[in-house]
C-alpha cells in the first residue's frame, strides 16, 4: 500500500517540478526577446587622444574597463562639431538632408531640426519605450515644438544652448547677451547655480533610473555630457592627480576627462543596482574632434575639432553589453554616428523602414558578431556656403591685408610704369598660379607610373596604440631637422621632411575597378530618394534622368574649367572604401603633439605646421587604411580615383536641401524673458518661421555694422585681465 502512495507522490513532484520549469522558461525566454535597456552616452568636445586606452596619461579606469570587456570602436566617425553630431544621431540622416550643413545652430537663431522628420526617441517611444534626456541639447528652442520633449522625450533635464558655465550654468551669445541656460522640461530650473553640471546630470540619470521599473518597460536614456566643452572649470579635487602635466589647459582638460569616468561609473553601478544592466546595452560615443588649444589632444590624427580631417570627425566610441555575442574585442567595421538610428530601433524590435529616407545602416551584426559592415561610405558633408579661406603661410587675415596693400599700391602707380614692385610681383604672380584641378583632372598621357603605397589587409588594420607608432618614426625623424625649420607638407616629396610612411602591408594602391572604391552606378551603395520627405515637385530632389552627372565610366577626361563633375572650391569631404577625398577648404590642418603650449608655441609649431604646396589646392586624396594620420596627398598620383570620388559627391549633392541658416533674432535676448534663455516665437508665428528663409541667407549691403572707434584703454585691461588669469590658473 505504502509502494503506489510512494510512486504516486514521486510523480506528483516531478509534474510539479516540471511544470515549474515550463513556466519558468515561457517566463524566461520573453526576458530574452524582451527590447533592452538603452543607455547612450554623448561626451563633448573628446578627442582621439583623450581616453586611456589610447593614452595611458588620462586616468580613466571605468572606459577603459568598459570598452575592454565589450566592443572597441575604432572605425567610427562622427562631425567635426555639435549640432551637426546630434542631428545625425537623432535623425539618421545627414546634415545635407537636414538643412544644417553650414555650422552650429546659434542661440539667437530661429532654427531647430526640421519638423516633418521623425527622430530616435519617437521610434523608440512608439517601440513601447520610456525616453529620457539628460544634458546638453544643442538643436534649436527658438520655439516650444522644436524643445527635447516635443521631439520624442517624456522628459529633458539640461541645458538647450551649445556652450554653458559649468556652475552658474549661464550661457552668452556675443557681449551682453547672456542668460541662464538650465532647464527642466519646458521650463527654467532655477536654483541649481553653484553645483558641477557634470555631477548634476550624473544624480539626475541616476533618479530617473531609481523610479523606473526595468520589468515595466524597457529605458532609453540620453546622457548627453557638457563635460569636456569650454569653459575648463573643473573641481580642484580632480585637477591634484595631474599635477605634473605642464601644460595648465591640459591639465584641467584631463580633470574634467577625470569627470566623466566618474560619471559612467556612477550611472553603471546604478544600472546594476536597479536591476537594468544584464538586458542593457550601454553606449559610449564622442560628438566630434578635441580643440587642441583648449586642452584636447587628437594625435597623432591630422587636423582638430571644426574640420573635416581625421582629428575632427574621428569619433572615439565602444559599446558594453551583455547581449554582445563577441565581446572583448576591436572592431575595425566602417561606422558612422547616423548608425544608431536603424541599430537602435532595430535592437528596440521597431521598424525603421517607416522613417523614410535614413542614410545610416543597421550595424548591430557588425558590433555583436564581428561581421561585415554594411557601410561602405560616408559623406561627411557638402557646405555650400562655406568661405574658403584665403590661403597663406601666416593665417587668411594676413594674407587677405597685404592683398589689399598691394592693391592700393599698385592702384597708385601709373599703368605704363614698370617698377619693381610691379615686376617682383608679376613675377610671383607666374610661379604661384597654377591652373585649378590640372594635376587631379587631366593626368600626363602615356605615363604609367604609379606610386606605391602599401594598404593594410583586413585583418591588418590597426590597433587602438597601432596608429601612434606609424606616426611617431615621423615626429622623430622631424625632431632631427628641428633646426631647418622647413615646413612639413602634406605630400611627399623627395625633399620632404618627413620619410614615406611605411604601412604594415606591401600591397600597391587599390586599382580603379577594384571594389574598394564602388561606381557610382553599382549597387553597393543604395542610392537615397527623399521623394517620399520632401516635395517631388521640389528641385533639391534628385532626378536620376539629369544627365549633369558625368559618368565616370566613360574615358573622356571632362574640362577643368566645366563644372559638369564637381566645383572643387565647394567645402566637402567623402570616405569610401580605404580612400577619402576633400575638396575646397577642409579646415585647419596641423598635427598638433602632445607638448602642445597654446599660449607660448615653441619651436614644433614650426615643424608640425602644414601648409599647402600650392596656394590654389582644392583637392586632397588619401588612403586612410595605410595613412591614418593623412600624411601624404595621393590626388597627383591617382586621378581616377578623384574623378570617381568627385562623381560621387556630385550625386550626393543631387539630393541635399538647401541650406537653412537664418539670421539672428533680437527677440531671443534673454533680458526679455527673465534672463534666460527659452523659446521667444510663439506657435502659430514659428509654423512658418522654417519656409521664411529659402535657401543661404545673405546680408544685405546696408546691413553692415559700423566700425566702432578703437579703444585703446579697453585693449589694455583686456590684456591684463588675461595675464591676471593666466598667473591665477599656472598656481592651480
């Protein structure tokens, strides 16, 4: 009797038990499809050269852990600066299909992200996610529907201007026209003057992420740091463990890195401590290049934050995750910031097919499981209202001013004299001009020399430190003929100072049909139609019937002087494949060392300096993969390739919209609304406020301001004033 009482009880606990684990598994494997948490971490202003796992000098223990145990990012490229950065990120789209490819948006400017287009947070929102945003916005608030809440956050804590003081948290758009710039929603959050923005915005994620319930919904969180964007103010504390750095703006720079390691440390132990971080995907990511004369450090990139060299739209990045399926690891996957887009809504189980016209890419395989991206280009931007600088060897202003001298001069004499002023000039005059875009456009029939250059394999690319040692033979063999002080040029002449660089790889230049640099008319690149965003009728959208596009196919070298491939003056810059070509003027280009004293340049000034060969180049070519550091402009040596890279630009430029750029406003004075910055145009004004301005905005001749009298009593405290807080700062 006692026998099937036993059997049975048996039975009755391996049904329970085995009903248990069927419930536990149809409660787990939901968990498993459930969308993550999303945590994006924007920094500002941080450079190449400004981490610890790319210099060892900056103390940050929390990223360099993180992006150990997770996925390095070291083929990620953002915009050399804010605004552009954060509308690509938001809308996954690039600024020349935005409007704004001229420049930041000003805090006196009625402009904001173009409100037919749909953002990140409002995929996610509809995804069934809780949105958040944390810091600096940077995108327009001239009225109440371009603020972060009516672009798809439930809600905003930070600041809407582009530059705030880390403490008092005001913000000025010129002398006299400052306010206070922190906000919590769509209102002012007065009362927080005297605390560090970094550590406010640091306990404000950590509050949003103690009253949500991971179980309830899943969390997207935008903590877009201030932090490491002028002013350099940061805590005392954190300045003392750089004491020995001599440089005293790259001191404080390196403390308020310091900063933001504390920072992400603080938000991941909340993270784990809420129940957030095993389905969490934390994302780390720069909005554009460092200013090397307030601190930052690019090396030994070429170029800074405003240009369109590696230093400025390089973008430090990794990603850490438990739901990585490769972690601990580099990836060397060609990635660019309007990315996340697709990849987040992707991740959130979204449909991004449903926000037409993205030209990011889903790149989630790529940085989980180390697969091919599917990126194969980037255009970095096409700035038609760029000013091209006048070029020189000491700066556009001095070279603009003794234009104008001689002008006057020669304007002086009669025409038939000859003096020798005229003749010294005209003899300048031969050896200087050149014919535009000859050497790039019509190369020498008959020649079949090629130089060499050795591209890395795939699987040669290079490491986090890799880079640093191809460029240091350079800086050492430049060091040598310090005492010449012979400007370093971009190419490389028999001449130069520095020797050819040597790439790990001896393989040539990639042939013209190879597939690294695609044609136009392949299908590697899927062409953008923005029919279904913007007006057909409208004439930015590309027709694929014009035949303005000439076609690299066909052997026939198109005139220089014709602008039917592409106006090289035009301000642009194109990634494809291993090569990047820049056209008209891509900013300053220095490679800037790491014993870089802004106040008092020293004899490297003169070495590292880079001016252009010829006083009217437009045009740079290189290969990125075996030249990171841009050190040798291979346009002479391969005009094929420019044509094709030329014929691609032109078609992106079928596609943009006309610039946006709209004047100042002097009803955003901040003296009329309390002192502080917010929205000044009321709705049903601002509806219209975007079609006012078409196209560039140009000022009228009468619209010119009067020079005011010099004031040399002014120039003289002014001077004082910043010795006074150049003693006070070398004593911190």
């Amino acid at each position: 009797m006692q026998t099937p009482l036993i059997l049975l009880s048996v039975f009755c606990c391996l049904s329970a038990q085995s009903k248990r684990n069927q419930n536990r598994t149809n409660h787990e494997e939901p968990g498993r499809r459930k969308p993550p948490h999303i945590i994006f971490i924007l920094t500002d202003d941080q450079g190449f050269n400004d981490i610890g796992y790319h210099n060892p000098s900056i103390r940050t223990p929390t990223l360099d852990k993180l992006a150990a145990e997770g996925v390095t990012l070291e083929n990620y490229y953002v915009q050399p600066i804010c605004t552009p950065s954060r509308s690509q990120l938001l809308t996954g789209r690039y600024q020349i299909h935005t409007g704004l490819q001229h420049s930041i948006i000003r805090p006196r400017q009625p402009s904001c992200l173009p409100s037919h287009l749909d953002t990140l947070p409002e995929r996610l929102r509809e995804a069934g996610y809780s949105t958040h945003m944390v810091g600096k916005w940077h995108l327009g608030f001239y009225r109440k529907a371009c603020l972060p809440t009516r672009k798809g956050f439930d809600s905003f804590f930070g600041s809407l201007t582009g530059s705030v003081d880390y403490y008092s948290y005001g913000s000025c758009d010129g002398p006299g026209l400052c306010g206070y710039d922190l906000h919590e929603d769509e209102a002012v959050a007065w009362g927080h003057e005297g605390k560090y923005s970094t550590l406010l915005f640091t306990q404000r994620a950590r509050k949003i992420l103690q009253n949500h319930d991971p179980a309830e919904r899943p969390l997207f969180l935008l903590l877009s740091l201030q932090a490491v964007h002028t002013p350099l103010t940061p805590p005392k504390a954190y300045i003392y463990p750089y004491h020995t750095m001599a440089n005293v703006a790259r001191r404080k720079y390196a403390a308020m890195v310091s900063t933001v390691d504390e920072s992400v440390r603080n938000v991941t132990y909340a993270l784990r401590k809420y129940g957030f971080y095993k389905n969490s995907v934390i994302i780390f990511s720069t909005d554009n290049g460092a200013q090397p004369f307030t601190g930052g450090s690019n090396w030994p990139l070429r170029g800074r934050k405003g240009t369109y060299w590696e230093g400025g739209v390089r973008g430090l990045a990794f990603v850490h995750s438990p739901l990585l399926r490769r972690r601990r690891r580099v990836s060397r996957a060609l990635l660019h910031i309007t990315d996340w887009f697709p990849t987040l809504v992707g991740l959130a189980g979204g449909d991004s097919s449903k926000s037409p016209g993205l030209d990011g890419f889903d790149v989630w395989p790529a940085i989980s499981e180390g697969k091919e991206s599917p990126r194969q280009e980037i255009l970095h931007n096409i700035n038609p209202l760029h000013k091209p600088t006048a070029p020189g060897a000491k700066g556009a202003s001095v070279h603009k001013s003794s234009q104008k001298k001689k002008k006057k001069k020669t304007l002086k004499q009669q025409p038939k004299q000859k003096s020798a002023f005229q003749l010294k000039t005209a003899r300048k005059q031969k050896v200087k001009k050149k014919p535009k875009r000859k050497l790039v456009l019509k190369p020498k029939p008959g020649s079949k020399t090629r130089t060499k250059v050795r591209a890395a394999s795939p699987r040669q690319l290079y490491r986090p430190r890799r880079i640093v040692s191809r460029c240091r033979s350079k800086r050492r063999h430049a060091s040598r003929s310090e005492s010449s002080r012979t400007p370093v040029h971009s190419t490389s002449q028999p001449g130069s100072a520095h020797p050819p660089l040597t790439p790990p790889s001896s393989q040539s230049v990639p042939d013209p049909s190879s597939q690294s640099v695609p044609d136009p008319s392949s299908q590697s690149v899927p062409d953008r139609s923005f029919q279904s965003v913007w007006d057909p009728s409208s004439q930015s959208v590309w027709d694929p019937s014009s035949q303005s596009v000439w076609d690299p196919s066909s052997q026939s070298v198109p005139d220089p002087s014709s602008q039917s491939v592409w106006d090289t003056s035009v301000q642009a810059a194109i990634r494809v494949g291993d090569w990047k070509l820049l056209t008209g003027d891509p900013g300053h280009g220095d490679w800037v060392p790491l014993q870089l004293l802004p106040s008092l340049p020293g004899r490297w000034w003169n070495l590292e300096r880079t001016f252009s060969p010829s006083t009217h180049k437009t045009v740079w070519l290189f290969n990125i993969t075996a030249d990171p550091c841009e050190r040798h402009d291979l346009a002479e040596q391969n005009p094929h390739v420019v044509r094709r890279l030329l014929a691609r630009l032109a078609h992106y430029n079928q596609t943009a919209v006309p610039v946006y750029f709209p004047p100042d406003d002097p009803r955003a004075d901040p003296g009329r609304h309390g002192g502080a910055w917010v929205p000044w145009v009321e709705e049903g004004e601002g509806e219209g406020e975007e079609g006012k301005y078409r196209g560039v905005y140009k000022k009228s001749r009468n619209s010119r301001k009067r020079k005011k009298p010099r004031c040399q009593l002014c120039k003289l405290n002014a001077f004082f004033l910043k010795l006074n807080t150049r003693m006070m700062s070398n004593r911190i």
